[in-house]
C-alpha cells in the first residue's frame, strides 16, 4: 500500500460500500423530514388574519357538535364487521358501479 503523505488508503467490499451509502443517505433524509416538519410547525403564515370572533364561533360550533354526539351517540361498528357488510352489500348487488 503506497500513500502519498497525509492519503491514507482504505479498501471496502462493494457489499460494505452500499451499506454505508445507504445509511448516509437514510440519515440525511431523516435530518431533511426532521426539518421539514419543524419549519411547517414554526410557519404560522398558512394561519390567516388574526379572526377572534370566528375562533369563539367555531369553538362553540364544535362543543354544541360533542354534547350532541354524548346525547345520542352515532352508532358505530368495526373494521371487520363493515367490511364484512361492504362485502356482503357486493355480493347483494346493492353498490353501485
């Protein structure tokens, strides 16, 4: 191994290289999301004018829609069970095209 002063040579196997590019590259891009997420969250631009009157109207819009929910609560089934009456519904012919 013959270096040039302040080289140093180092041999890795095309199996080694790809490994290390792959995880240089998954960690840039997991910085770049990191940020990404960070500077939406620190954008307050897509927020509008300042409306107080429409922030009081839609709070109230919203508690008025959850004491009706807790008054009579919307029926509600799981996963499985609509998918099984989403199946059934085509089997029936009941869905349209």
């Amino acid at each position: 191994m013959s270096n040039t002063p302040g080289q140093v040579t180092i041999n890795v196997t095309r199996d080694e290289l790809e490994a290390l590019l792959r995880r240089i590259v998954r960690e840039e891009f997991a910085r770049l999301l990191a940020a990404r997420r960070t500077a939406a969250l620190d954008d307050w631009a897509h927020e509008g004018p300042a409306d107080p009157d429409g922030d009081t109207a839609l709070l109230a819009e919203a508690l008025a829609l959850i004491e009706r929910e807790q008054a009579a609560p919307s029926p509600r089934i799981g996963w499985d069970a609509a998918k099984a009456e989403l199946a059934r519904a085509e089997a029936a012919g009941e869905l349209p095209d």
